[in-house]
C-alpha cells in the first residue's frame, strides 16, 4: 500500500470532482483526504486528492486527462520524507529550529546539506551531523559565487532549497535552477518593509505588531508567492533591537511551517499567490 | 437558479464523493462548495455540498439514497435568509451586535422576536423594529415560565433560539423542543468555568487568557457541542470586573461567528462535536 | 475627591520618579495607576500618572515646574468622558459600533454629533437620537466642502474627531485645526497597502493575513502615528470581498480599542509615534 | 556599573513610588525601568525596579525599610545569567529548545544539567555538552526515587528547577525544597483538563482551540500559579494525536517565554497568582 499525493490544476468546469474521484474509484484507490477550490473569479479549479493503494502511475494519469478540460496540470508524488538543501548566513534561528525539529522526528525531512557563506553555523550544524560547506562571497563576483554555491547544491538532489536566514539577494540565474522550489522567510509582515533593515523600518513607523513571511522565491526580491505569515503584537518599549529578537520566534515557527506545508504538497503556485490546502 | 445546500452524513466508504458528486451531476447541479470530513476513528463520512441549479429534491435525495450506505443521513436545505428568535436577560451587547450586524447586512437573518426575563433591553430592541416580549419569571415555577416563553416562541416558527446571555438554565423539556437548534454564548473558554460567574472564578485562578464558547444546548449545562471559541490575553492588572468588560467584545465576536456559521448550513452536529465545515 | 490624569513629557534625567511622585506626595494626592517609559536612544522620559484627590491645578504645575528639567511638556485632564464628533461616508459598521457601544456604556463617551458626506447612515444615527448632519461634497470644492463641515464640526466643541470610515482626505487646513485629536481607521495593516482599495491590493498580493489600524491624522495620507493595530488570517478562498466583509469586524474592533484608550488619555504622541499606556 | 533588580511586595500606603524611588535616588542610582501595581482588592502595593550603579546592598535596603510599611517584603538580585536543572521524561521539543535558545543566546541561562527518568533524551543532551544523569523511577519507591534526583540536582545549586514535560508528579517533600522555583509545562489551557492526557481530554470534548500553560509547581498538581498561557486554534480535522503534535509547538514556546520571564526577574509570585512585569 503507498500513499501518494494528486494535484490538480485546470479550468473549472461542471462535474469534475466526480470525474477525477470516479477515475480513482475505478483504479481501487481509496482516497484519505480531498479538498478542492474554485477561483470563480478566473474560472480555475484546483485540487488535492491524498490516496492510498496500488498506484500504476501512467495509467492513472493517462485515465484522468481523458476526462479533464484541455491544458490541465497535474502531479502526482508519494507521500513521505523530502529532501532539501538549507542556505544560510550568521542567524542561527531559524536553521537551529529546522535541525532541531528534523532531528525530531517534528519535520518529516532530509537535511542533505547547509550551505553558508559564512563559517559561523558550522558547529550548530555539526551537532546534527549535517554536511556544512562554506563558500565566502568574498574577493568572487556575485555570479561566481552564485555558481560555487550550485555546484555544490546542484549536486544533493534536493527538492528544495530554504533561505533559512540567508541574506544575500540571489539573481535571477540562480532562482530558475529552482522555480517555485526556494523557500525564503523575509522578517517582516509582507508587503510592508521589503529589502534591508524591516525592524528598523518597523520601528521608525511605530507599528503596533511585527511580522514575517515564508514565500517561494521569485526574480522580484521579497515579491515571490507567500505561503504563511504570522504576527507579534510590540508596543513603544520595543528598539529596533527587540523587534529583532522578539520577532527571531516568529520567523522560525512561519518558516517551519511553510516548509511542513510544502513538504505535505499542501502548496501549490497558481500567479503570484499560493492556494495552501 | 436556486441555491441549495446539501449534507451528507453516513458511514464511510470507498467511492462516496465520486458516488455523490456523479449524482449531482447527472442532474445538472452545479457544484459551487465542497468540503469533505472522514472522521477515520469512528469511520464516518461528512459531506457539504453548496449546489445552484433547477431542484428536483425529491428526486435528488432518492438517487442519493440508492448510492449511499444504509442508515445515512442527507438535509437538503435553502441557502440564504433564516429565521431567528432571540433570548436575553439583562446584558444588550450580544443582542446589540445581532441587530446592528442585521441592521448593515453583515448577518443574513431575520429576527423575529426578542424574548426576555426583564424589561431592560426592550428600549435597545425597539430602536431596530423587532417585536420584544418581556415574560417575567417572578412568581411562577420554571416549568410555569418556560411554557409561557415556548407559547410566544413557538408562534415564530424561528429555525434557530439564540441565548443571547440568556442567564437562565433551560429545562431538558425546553431543550427538546429544539433539539441542535439552540445556540448559547458562554462567557468562559470551555470546559474551564462551566457554571456560574466565570470571570470571578478565571480571575481566582489567575489565568493569563480569558475566552468565550458558542455551542449548542443540550441537556447538559454548558456541556453541548462546540461551535466556536476565541480568546483574548489578560493579566494581574484585570479584576474581575475588568475582565468582564473586555470579555464582552469577545462573547459578542464568538456568538455572531457562530450564528454566522450556523445559518450558513456550515456546522454539523456529531455525537457532542461539530464539524465545521 | 476628584480624579484626573497628568500626562509629563520632558527630556530624561536621574530621579525623575521621585520628583514627580512627590510633589503628587506633597499635594496629598493619591497616585492610582502610574506608568513610565524612557525613549534611551532619545533621552526622553514620558509618564502617565493617575490621580485622585483635591486638586489644586495651576499649584500642582507649577511645583512641577520647579523640578523637571527645562522644555517639559505637562497635561493635567480630568479623566471621564470626552466629547466626539464622527465623520462618516456610507458604511455602518464603525459607527454602528461606537453607537452602540456608547449605549450601553462600554464606550465612556458623549457622541456631539455624526456628520456626512451622505445621507445613507441617517437612519442609523437617528435611532440614537444623535444629531446628524449631511454635507454635500457634490457641486463644491474641496475646500468649500470642508469649510461646511468644520463649520458644523467646530460648534461642538468636540475633544476628538473619529473618522469612521470617512472616505476623503483631508486638507492640511482642515487637520491643522484638530492637531493630534482626529482619529482615522485605515483598513489595511499599515504601512502596507496605503491609499484606495487595500482589500483589493491584498488580495491581488495573495497574503495570508489582513488587518485594520487606527492612527491620528497628520499631513501625509495612511502616515501619522498609529495607535492600535490588529489583523486576521485570511486564505485563498478569499475574494476580494470576502476580505473586505471579514476585515469590517477588524476595523470597528480596532477603532473603539483606539478610541477607548484615546478617551483614557492612554495616549501619548511622541514625533511620528505615539506611546500607549 | 552594575544592574540589579529589586522587588518590592507591601501594604499599599501613599507616596510608596515617591519614597521607594526617592531612597534609590539618594544612593545614586538610576531607574533603568520601573514597573508598579497596585492590587486594591487586597490593598497590596508591587513594584520591580531596574536600577544600575554602584550598590551598597545592606545600605539601600536597611534605607527603604525605613520608609516602606511593616512587614514588606523586598528582594534585589543581579541581573544576568541564573542557573538552570532541567527535568525531562521522553519528550525532545521544550528541552530541545532550551537548549537550542540557550545555545544561540536567546535565553539567557546557564543550563547545569538535565535529569531525567529515562535515557532516551541523552544524545540530545550531549550535542549541547550539558551533563546528563539518569535516575530510572523502577525498583524505587517514589520517595526514593525523588531522593536519588535530589541528591543530584541539589549539587548543582540551581536557582530554578524546570521540568520540561517531565510527566510524574513531584511530591510535597520534593516541591518544598523549590520553593516557588520549579517551572512546569503543562499541555492545556489549565484549569481546562487538568490531569493526565489533556490532548485526549480536548479532542473528546470537541473544543476548537487548544493551549498550554507554564506555572509554578505547589503541591496541588497543575493548581500552581500560572506564569504564561498561549493558544493554538484546531478543527474538527485533529485527531487527540495531531492535537498533541500541534500542541508541542505552544508547549516550547510558552515554557521558553515562562521561563525568559523568571530568569529576568520579571515574575511575582503572589497567593495562588503571579504578577508578570
């Protein structure tokens, strides 16, 4: 018995949910969860079908597209543990809660490698026993150091990549190696305060909360389709510096959780926006 | 083009939604909403289905009946507009919300009646055109007074009784009377303080989050399914008092979620649960 | 025995507490609640003192007077109800809630009068015999106009105006006459979706919470101090609409929540800030 | 320059701020933050005051005794870094990350050892070089079992004792040595199901949100006095397992936040109750 995980995406029309959920009943797949949404708005329909049985694959697919509207999309993956390549920088935040969590059993993940472009996460990762490769951004220009880096990554099969804290803006070279398939968490409730420095932009507004944003990476810095947010209430007694710190605990569990979704193949991209089942 | 609102509740089994699905397609239903709930433990399955379409009810709930397992339960209910009596003591900020929220649109429901143990809130209902009715419980026996309230009640033919801090307890006879059609705001996160003047007994306790729970009435106090809890943060600086007040936006917020969710055919009673679809 | 509020604001210096507290000490008042609050990175001290006794107003400042540092800035006001008046556009929900919210005492506030750019929430008001007064914008100028209402406004000699949903910016002229006493909700979590249809911008961006905030008006559009903020989740089943229809409760939440600690004198603005107690 | 905290706990009498500030003031030393409250129920004056200077010790408080009512209680302790003993059972995520905060300084502890009834959370332990000791609970009565802890964690000389789910009951012989200095972490939104298997208990009872609390251990299992509370929202969809699964995540963040409260001296323990400055 495996578990896989159908999506699907195509132009809505009347009687499709029977349509796929009978073309599943007739391969004697039982199906453990389904959800499914309609934009009424651009006329599009998406669903997420969890089953369990004998897959024969090709068959499966071949059934369905001959009930589903032309230019239809689909996937069809198993269920179970992925496997991903974590970039960071200094924080140590939000990767320490990636290994902790993995380590766990609280992420259903495999950590193939941390790569960094400085050195001061290798003795956090190496408690984990997790492959750490420096590669310095300095005296190489962005492209080459881009290049080094995927070198490296290229080389894990990963499934994803996640932006644990990594804070250099990668060029658009390197997001179409993996598209919708990076995952960053930008430190502040999006849109409000992209780029550099978003407490000391929170603090100068003097927002009364403070938020970040897990989001798939596109060539438009922090403008990618988001996945989760959540938000801290602050009040005046709050620097910069505390929003800082206060706001560590936020990007760690959103980034956590973004990743849980994206792993479960709860996420799918549709434009610049995200349907999360 | 009607719309209508259709839930399925009945063992589960391989093949219902496409089961389900596939009949309302063969009557050229459309499916707007759907949402589906296997609760695995007990192996029961739950189905809403939002349908626009020319109705053959009967017709429908028959072809359903040959494809679902025995001793299924199916309600096929108008979308829109229903019809609500309103019960109060003393206290106008539930009741006050109703009215206005009705008042604007922002809840889809007529309101019959106003029925009350006291005189005090009759001014706050006046203002909005809504018969009030004020039956004292002094002087007579419980039984004496529920059966005045149900004889002025029942000429309603309300869907639903709202107690809206109707302080207090209703008779299992009353209860009966509207089985799953009685919906109660209690003034504290469910199961803590059940009973009486639960804000003294969280400030006693020393809580740090105070709450409100909307649930259906059933024969046991404070004890019936489930509708909708929320919460807000307090501390050392609230009395008892004060979290009273606050709590009251809280109560009012919780109640008219949950009313929303009720008269949007969104809330299906199960055992002492509800799925909320 | 009366009670008031002094509010102090003056630049930051050793055994600040002590002074003030003591000539409070010297006046024989007592000190009900008090709350301080250093600015470090400016060296600006801010406290709010509550206060009850016999007061002797001019007394009381000028001993303090004589022990602050040079350039401080005191209020002494009595705490109890303030006098507003609400400028409205077409929608109820804000003002529906201030309405009622005063009804019942929730809100310690003498609503003077509702003025509108329409004659839709009319009925509204009248239902809590408030005055309310329709002022065209149609066939004036924009000055012309505001001239109208201030006008109206000025004969009541209101503390603050709230803008409930008012939909039209104000000239610098018309804010300069109520410096740091109009309140406006933004129904948006700023600084993000400044300007016309925030709803549809966050919906266009697909993120995953909403929000309202409460400020005062300054000169810059969506730009002077925030006082409250709050948001919600919202998910991709949400229409632009949809966002909108769920962000009203947010809105009318976090426009009495600002108004509330506005009339407690809670609220200290400090540049383009404020400090909230 | 050092930084010291004192608390204050005494009858309520005016000019308490005015005195208490007023002695720190003579011995020159400035109020970095201050925090007063006033419970006039029981007419009972709090207040922590942050100070920084050059302290005589002996001198401040034999000075304020002299003008603070009989029978007060004070206590000035250095601020910075206290010494922790972790107790566990089996359970990875709160230890996980204390060990991880710390570790990355978010917490600002000394972790001296971690004590547990079962091995199983020693390699975890190890990673962070923190001594691990194992007092298996079979064969033993539980007296002497808490004895065999005791005669281990007492060598340490912590200054709190933190149980991060260790999931037996302390007995009074054991609580009276920690005084008010052995954090728990409990799996609900106590008082709401006390005892054990609170996830169970929750799904059971259908609620829709669930929560975690972090209090004092007295000798009434989960009556202690509560330091933090936070809730999550579920749904009809969590099963008792995924209600635990979610909940872990509230259960480390709230110990964490507990946990950062007392270490700053921010807790009073008052009654049953806390005030949390």
């Amino acid at each position: 018995m495996e578990r896989k995980i159908l999506i699907t995406d195509c132009a809505d029309a009347q009687g499709l949910i029977a349509k796929i959920t009978g073309v599943c009943f007739q391969h004697q797949l039982n199906i453990i969860k389904n959800s499914e949404f309609v934009d009424n708005g651009q006329g599009r329909f998406f669903m997420r079908t969890e089953l369990e049985g004998e897959f024969n694959d090709e068959g499966l697919l071949a059934d369905l597209r001959k009930v589903l509207p032309e230019q239809n999309h689909m996937t069809l993956v198993n269920a179970g543990k992925k496997r991903i390549v974590v970039m960071v920088t200094k924080e140590a935040h939000c990767l320490g809660d990636i290994l902790m969590k993995s380590f766990y059993g609280a992420l259903d993940v495999e950590i193939a490698a941390v790569v960094s472009n400085y050195e001061i996460l290798k003795p956090l990762t190496d408690k984990f026993d997790v492959p750490f490769h420096f590669v310095s951004h300095e005296g190489v220009t962005r492209g080459e150091h881009e290049q080094k880096m995927l070198s490296i990554i290229d080389t894990y099969n990963a499934e994803y990549l996640v932006l644990a804290k990594y804070m250099r803006v990668l060029t658009p070279e390197f997001v179409e190696r993996y598209p919708n398939r990076i995952i960053n968490i930008h430190h502040s409730f999006l849109p409000a305060f992209v780029g550099a420095s978003p407490y000391r932009q929170a603090w100068e507004r003097g927002v009364k909360i403070i938020g970040a944003t897990a989001h798939f990476v596109n060539n438009c810095l922090d403008e990618g389709p988001i996945i989760k947010q959540d938000v801290i209430p602050v009040d005046h007694h709050y620097s910069a510096e505390d929003m800082a710190r206060s706001g560590r605990d936020v990007e760690k569990s959103v980034l956590s959780k973004a990743l849980q979704l994206v792993l479960n193949e709860q996420v799918v991209v549709y434009g610049n926006k995200t349907v999360v089942f």
